[in-house]
C-alpha cells in the first residue's frame, strides 16, 4: 500500500468497536460511541502521545484445532501492516512487542519502531506463531503480569513524550491449568505459580486450586485487571471461537477486558468508563475485522452490512459512501459469508473498477489499478475477504467528490440469502487544534483569554473553516483533576470557529486535566448516476484529547504529574521524590496514601516523608519533597494510589493548597526464594554426610540454558573444495535465518525445542566440571563448533550452558559424507558484525569437524553413506572414488550414481490426550540428570 509521510493527522477517534458483524452491533453504530475505550485510546495518541502496542498472543497447544488455518498469523501480520501505515502516514510514534503465553510469559520480538523499514522483520516474528502452539497451560495471569511489568518499564523509561498503552490480547480458550504428572514435566514448567504459592501442581486438585486463584487475584478489588487499568493500560481482547466452543467459555475474558461479563458480573472495581473491549471471531475472515478494528488509531472504520448482488453488479447490494475534497483516502476491509464472489468499485462518475483475483480473469490476487484520477490499491487476503486502498492522485480532481460504492458480486447467482459487510477508514484533512497553547501555563483562578480553537491540515497548516463543503460541529471541553467539565466552545457556525475564546480556569481544581477538542464531520451531499441526491457521509468524530496540567496560583509551586518508586523486591523499603518547581514550598499530608490496586498480602502501605508539616515545608527547585514507601509484606504486582501534598504560597497570600498526585510502584517477590532456602536447608542437612551429593545438586539447579533471547535457523550446506556452500554460494547469514525465537522462560531451561532438534542440559559425571548442553536429533549425528564439540562417543554435540552465538553441523549416517545441515543459534541481541563472526567460524572450521564426525561414524557402526566423494575436495554429491580417503584425491576409478533419496523426516508421537493431560504435552525424560 501506498504509504505517505505527515505530521499525526487524528482525525477521528480511535478505531472502530470490534465490527458490528463480530460483536452483533448495528451497522450505524459510531465506532467512538459503540465502544469508549477504543475512543480513548485513539485520542490519547492524537492529543500528541506515543503509543506502545503489545501483541499478546496464546501458544497453547489447543491451537491446533481451533486455528488450524493459521488465522492468527494472518490477521495478526494485516494488523501490523495497517498500523505501520498509520504510523507512517500520521508521523507519530508507534512501537509493537509480540509476546506469546502458555504456562509462562515470552517475548519473541522486542520493542521495535514500526514503521516502513521494520514492518517486514515484525511480519516475520509474526510469522513464527505458526509454530507456536506447544503451551502447557492457558495462564492468563502470568501473561497479564509479564505485559504489565514490560509496559511499566516502557513507562518508566519515558520522559518528556505522554504514553498510550495497549494490549492486544488473543487467545483461544479458558484460563487454565495441568497437573505436572512426570518428572520431566515438573522440571519444564514448574510445580508453584507466583499467585498461588505453597501449592504444588501435581494433581487434578491442585490444578483446580489454581485456577480459582488466578481468577480470583485477577478480578478482586484491587487486582491485576484493576493494576492494569490504573496504569493507563487499555486491554483489546480477541478470542477465535474453536470446534465445540461456546460464548460462555470466553466470558471471563471478556469480564478482565471490559470489567463485566454477558451476566453482569463485576470484575475489578474500576469498571467505569469501560477499561477494555473484547469480541469473538469464529473464523479467519472475522479476526482479520476483529483486527482491523484496532489497526488505525485516528481512523475509525465506518461498518456497514449488506447483500450480494447476483450474476452482475447492482445498486441495491452496494456500500455506499461520499467523499468530498476534505476525504483524500479511504480504506476498505470487506468481507462476504459466500465463496466465489467478484469485488469491484464504483465511481462518482459511474465507471466502475473490477477486482480481479485469480480465476478471476486478472493478473493476480492483489494489484494496483489507475482509474479517473484515483489510485486503487487491492489485495485478496482470503477467498472471502478483500482489503482496498483508494487514493486521491491530484488535489483539484473533480471526479473525486460524489458517491462512491463497494459491491460483491456472485456469478452463479447461488448467494442472494448471504450477507456482506465493510470496515470504511475515511481519512479527512481536518484536525482540531489549539492554534496558539504552545507554552500557556494554566494557573487555577485565571482565565485565559484569546485561545484560539482552529483547524488545520495535513502538515498543520491552518484551513479555513469556510472552504469545508460539508457541515461540522466543533467542541472544546475542559475536566479538571476532579472530574469537573467545563465547555470552552461549542458551534456549528463555520465562521465561529478560528475566534478566540475565554478558558474560564476559575474553580479549576489543581492537578492534571483533559483539554478535548472534537470535530463532527459530514460530507457534502452528492448526485448519484441516477440524478439523485445522496446525503454525505458522516465520519465519525475526530477527538483530540490533551493532558494539560493546572498549576495553583502564581505564587504557589507547581508539583510534577506523578511519583514513580520503580520496582522492588520482596517487602518495600524504598524512597523517590517529587519534583517542585516555581516559587513557594511543599509539603506531605500524613497517612495520605490511598491505594487503588495492589498485590495481595502487602500489609500497610504507607507513603511518608521527612516533609510532613508547614514547619519542614520544602522549598520549590531543591532536590524535591522526599518520600517513601514502604510494606508490611511483599507481593507480585503494581501498586497504584495517590497521596495529598500541600502547597504553601510564597508571599503567604493564601492558605494552602491541596493536591492529590499519583503514585506508582512495581512489586516483585525474588523469583527462587523458595528453591534457594529450600537448597540451603538440604545443604545444611547433608552437606557433611554427602558432600559429593551437594555438590551434584548445586551443579544440577545451576545447569540450565541462560534466560536470553535464543534465536535458531536449521540450514542444508554441501563441503566442496574446502568451501562451505549455501544454495551454491559461501554461507552466509541473512536476515531470513532470525524469526524462529526459542522460548526459555523466566528462569532458563533444562531443555527446549531448536527446529527438529533438542537442546538438553546435562549435569554431567564429573561433580567439580560444569554442566552442558546436549543437541540431540533422531535419525542424525551431529557435533559443534565448540570445545569439545562432542560427547565421549562422538556423535551427539555438545555445548556450553551459554549456547547462544555458537552453531552445530548434523549428518545423517548413509548420506553423502558433504551433505550436512547447520543449527545456528544466535543471541537475540547479537549485532551484525557478531553474526558475520558467527558465519566465518562456520566457513573456516566446519568442513574439519564435519570430516571427524563422518569418521566418528563409521567407528561407531553406522551405516557406510552409499557414496563417497574423494575428500572434501573431490566430485561432489553422486560420485564414488574408490580408494579415496579424506584428505585428498584417490586414484581409483570414478563413477557416477544417483544420489540416495533423503529418509523422512523423523516423527514423535504424542499421547492421545485424557482429561487431565494437555495436548502436546511432551514425553517424560527418563534422565532428569542428564548424567552423560
């Protein structure tokens, strides 16, 4: 699609709801009023805040069955491509993390800019979640928390830029928990959760236990969903409804996402205005709108709902819209219930612009087609699913302005009970703004007078109110830190707009408020085809919404926004400060602190500080008023209150002033306090009688591969002249080999999935050597380019316990002794240059230990590959040189011979599932300790 750089442009609220189809709204529905929280969130970002998106995906093994077809992965890759397009187009900052849960919380893809240049390194993570469906559980908790924690930091590290935050929340089923019935299992995901410690989950019982816990910490008051919610954090949830499912097996989601489920039913207590919004998908073309919904903050989609035409187009079926000088692009997601259809536009002037797919008689599924001085950009992402793109080429061009139309056609005639529907992103040119707020302080007791309320275009350029064909209402509100709401402006008189106004701050309460500039647009009526007039289009608002903040008088000092402690462990103790500045002192008002979410289990909260009193009022411009929080007790989670500072004028020309300003902190238990007191008190009492036994249980709880991003690429090389080659040319590492991101959990892992193959961490024989990492694949030798690079036999790799940043060759016993393949495994955060370093380790060395590894073979009993080349120098795969050896040309006779076909590929079998097993589960390790 045609992307095009400009400043923000915002002009409508945020997104649509998730389409009037998938969640049964009406086709009228306005997408700010149909569904608040995707309205805040998009003003947040027009009133000039950067947005932080994180995709949280499901990997649970369910998957299997319920998205066999992959709709996560489409949908998903679409939803990043709009919002890369909006990015670019509105010139404000957007950054995507993808991140996946199961029985624990990963990220695949870090923090990343999305935007034109990063869009296809983000596809292809997104393109990794195929793989992804081995998740034990379906811990919603543990995901909400990891995302919670990744968003607080990206917070944190914040200055100066307002943030707007976001979940994108998929998954397929219920919270849900397996007994670890084996010790392989205990060891791969842990017997305790965080939120329900001193339970093991070793049985059917136990997993129940907790589950309930989980629900309950999320949905009390307090809990996570309301930690969430009061960090500003709006969560969209999308839930792909699978064989068997029901509505009511989504229904807790949907209470974390909106604060209630279809009953009513209360979760959280901060539930007004509605946190979040969730919709069902039941299939691949409904996710994609579920999606789209979401993908263009400050580009609401328009739904409408209609027929199809059958045999050929017609007006009566058709998706109609008005677009006039200030509408320069429109996009469209459509969408039938039918197979088979055609697609096509038409024009104001009544051409009319097939969509050709293939068998369509077209080029191809997607093209780009010029037609009346329009460009239209069109891709078929399913067989009932098409998204268009339509631009204006020139500015002047009257052929733009009138009605325009979508329509599906079928050409059998089969379809005239089906239905169709559309998603409308109409970008216009408008933008309220506050021409000249720039630098204004905004004391209370004042009123600011000239404040010119105007509107602008793409560039910020001013527009003249009267050049508008269409009609529009223009309001500016103004709520001040205690809900108060004041009106600035309200009109309809395009030559009101522009005038300065009054902002009336006389009993404005000090604090953060919201300045809201909304503007309703409708385009100007149009003549049909027909000589009808068609009423224009109305857009749906465009909000602007500001965080202003209101001082106290001049006198007084002004206090900073909020108090951040950062995050803790264990029990709180810990200081921050809030910055003061201009003239006059501050000071705390004890006992406070209000507490609106928090963990569990914390005790007394209390917030204090040396400045408690007029007497030890600190002055504005020091080092800030100090302060401290602290906890009885520690806990897993945010807490997030408010605590009341006084403001003392400096001149003593009025009492104080009381303030309330947030405060946040994040709480983390020591992630191995059980495991280190419980290792401490078996050392204690064995450690004389075994010591030998000590020292292999230290040994085996630190023999585990680094909790550091992992990424692995399996690639066929062939050895020749010495040369290690890649699809005929000297290997390299490209930017394909770094999508398949290896999970290994909070903690490290004794063992994890690369490609076909196993890493497994062994302890080892030797008590006093450190441990090891095994690479095992069924059916292939193999052997590492590190020292050692093999086990005692010879064939089976070996490696560090810091695996990353090194590579294996494998070969498969009876196969051309050159032909081999190659596991890298490179760090997450490697550089360029680390991994051009990799790739020359593997040049220079590879064709060495590859030629020991054959050898390693034969002495081993393996089978004889059916051909031989004369040493890695000679002929080639299907030649044999008999009397050769390895290091150079033999002398007897050569003759040519098919190469053997490749066995398949090894398979594994699974157990059939039962009602206390999870899907996918893996099979028991019948040696925990890895002793080799």
């Amino acid at each position: 699609m045609n992307a095009r750089g400009s400043r923000f442009l915002a002009v409508v609220a945020l997104c649509a709801p998730l389409i009037a189809a998938a969640l049964g709204q009406a086709p009228e529905a306005s997408a700010a009023e149909a569904d608040p929280a995707l309205g805040s969130f998009g003003a947040c970002i027009a009133g000039g805040g950067a947005a932080d998106v994180l995709l949280l995906v499901d990997e649970s093994s369910s998957l299997t069955s319920s998205d066999a077809a992959l709709g996560r992965v489409t949908s998903a890759t679409y939803f990043v491509d709009q919002l890369s397009d909006f990015a670019t187009e509105a010139g404000t900052p957007v950054d995507v993390q993808l991140s996946v849960f199961g029985d624990s919380y990963s990220t695949l893809l870090p923090w990343t800019p999305l935007d034109a240049d990063s869009v296809s390194g983000v596809r292809g993570s997104i393109a990794g979640l195929a793989e992804r469906v081995d998740g034990f559980d379906t811990d919603y908790w543990t995901a909400l928390d990891g995302a919670r924690t990744d968003l607080a930091a990206r917070s944190a590290a914040r200055t100066g830029t307002a943030g707007c935050q976001a979940i994108v929340w998929f998954t397929d089923g219920k919270l849900d928990f397996f007994p670890r019935e084996t010790a392989a299992e205990r060891e791969d995901y842990g017997v305790e959760k965080r939120f329900a410690p001193g339970v093991g989950l070793t049985s059917t019982a136990a997993a129940a236990e907790v589950r309930n816990a989980a629900a309950a910490d999320l949905c009390r008051g307090g809990g996570l969903a309301d930690q969430l919610r009061s960090s500003g954090i709006t969560v969209f949830g999308v839930g792909l409804t699978g064989p068997g499912s029901t509505d009511a097996d989504f229904d807790f989601i949907r209470s974390v996402t909106t604060g209630t489920d279809l009953a009513g039913t209360r979760c959280g207590d901060i539930t007004e205005p509605v946190p979040g919004s969730f919709g069902l998908a039941s299939d691949i073309d409904g996710l994609l709108f579920a999606f789209d919904a979401i993908s263009t903050p400050g580009g609401a989609p328009l739904a409408q709902e209609a027929g199809i035409c059958q045999v050929v187009a017609c007006a009566d079926q058709a998706h109609n819209f008005v677009l006039d000088a200030s509408t320069p692009r429109v996009k469209i997601l459509g969408s039938a219930d039918a197979s088979g259809l055609s697609a096509s536009m038409s024009l104001p002037g009544g051409a009319r612009v097939d969509l050709p797919r293939d068998g369509d008689g077209g080029p191809s599924a997607s093209a780009v087609i010029e037609a009346s001085g329009t460009s239209i950009d069109y891709e078929w992402i399913t067989d009932k699913t098409v998204a268009v793109t339509v631009d204006r080429l020139s500015a002047g061009d009257s052929a733009w302005v009138g009605q325009w139309a979508f329509t599906f056609t079928d050409p059998q005639g089969a379809s005239a009970d089906r239905r169709s529907k559309t998603n409308l992103h109409i970008s216009g040119d408008l933008v309220p703004a506050w021409l000249n707020g720039a630098g204004v302080v905004l004391h209370t007791g004042e009123t600011v007078d000239g404040a010119v309320f105007a509107l602008t275009g793409r560039g910020g350029a001013p527009v003249d109110p009267s050049s508008i064909l269409g009609t529009l209402r223009y309001t500016v509100s103004l709520q001040d830190a205690e809900g108060a709401v004041t009106t600035v402006l309200d009109t309809e008189d395009k030559a009101a707009i522009a005038q300065p106004v009054a902002l009336p701050l006389t009993d404005a309460a000090v604090g953060l408020g919201l300045l809201t500039l909304r503007l309703e647009v409708t385009t100007a009526s149009a003549t049909s085809p027909a000589g009808a007039v068609v009423p224009g289009t109305t857009l749906d608002p465009a909000v602007v919404a500001q965080r202003i903040s209101i001082a106290a008088p001049a006198a007084y000092p002004t206090a900073g926004e909020r108090i951040d402690f950062g995050r803790v462990e264990g029990a709180a103790d810990v200081s921050s400060s809030l910055q003061l500045s201009g003239d006059g002192c501050a000071w705390l008002a004890p006992g406070s602190a209000a507490v609106v979410a928090s963990p569990e289990g914390l005790g007394t909260v209390r917030v204090e500080s040396d400045a408690a009193s007029a007497d030890s009022c600190v002055e504005a411009g020091d080092a800030g008023l100090p302060l401290r929080l602290s906890t009885d007790e520690g806990g897993n989670g945010a807490i997030n209150g408010t605590v009341t500072v006084l403001l003392a004028s400096s001149d003593g020309s009025g009492p104080p002033l009381e303030v309330e300003v947030p405060f946040t902190a994040g709480l983390e238990l020591p992630l191995d306090a059980g495991t280190a007191w419980a290792a401490f008190a078996l050392t204690l009492l064995i450690g004389i009688a075994v010591p030998v036994g000590v020292l292999y249980l230290a040994k085996w709880l630190v023999s585990v591969i680094p909790a550091r991003p992992l990424v692995v690429a399996t690639i066929p090389v062939e050895v020749s002249g010495g040369s290690v080659l890649r699809a005929g040319s000297r290997f390299s590492i490209g930017p394909e080999d770094l999508r398949d991101l290896v999970s290994l959990g909070a903690r490290g892992s004794r063992r994890a999935a690369a490609g076909e193959a196993l890493l497994r961490a062994r302890t080892g024989a030797a008590p006093t050597e450190a441990g090891f990492v095994s690479v095992e694949r069924e059916g292939w030798s193999s052997a590492s380019g590190a020292s050692p690079s093999t086990s005692a036999k010879g064939t089976t790799a070996r490696l560090p316990l810091a695996v990353h940043n090194n590579w294996v060759v494998f070969h498969q016993p009876g196969r051309p002794e050159a032909s081999a393949e190659v596991l890298l495994l490179i760090g997450g955060t490697s550089t360029p240059a680390q991994r051009a370093t990799l790739a020359d380790d593997v040049n220079s060395r590879l064709p060495e230990v590859l030629s020991r590894l054959v050898a390693a073979e034969r002495d081993s009993g393996a089978p004889v590959p059916e051909e031989t080349t004369s040493g890695f120098g000679g002929g080639g795969p299907g030649f044999e040189s008999a009397g050769a050896g390895f290091g150079g040309f033999g002398s007897g006779p050569t003759t040519l011979t098919a190469p053997p076909a490749p066995p398949a590929s090894p398979t594994r079998s699974e157990p059939e599932p039962g009602p206390d097993t999870a899907p996918g589960r893996p099979s028991p390790d019948a040696n925990p300790w890895g002793v080799v």
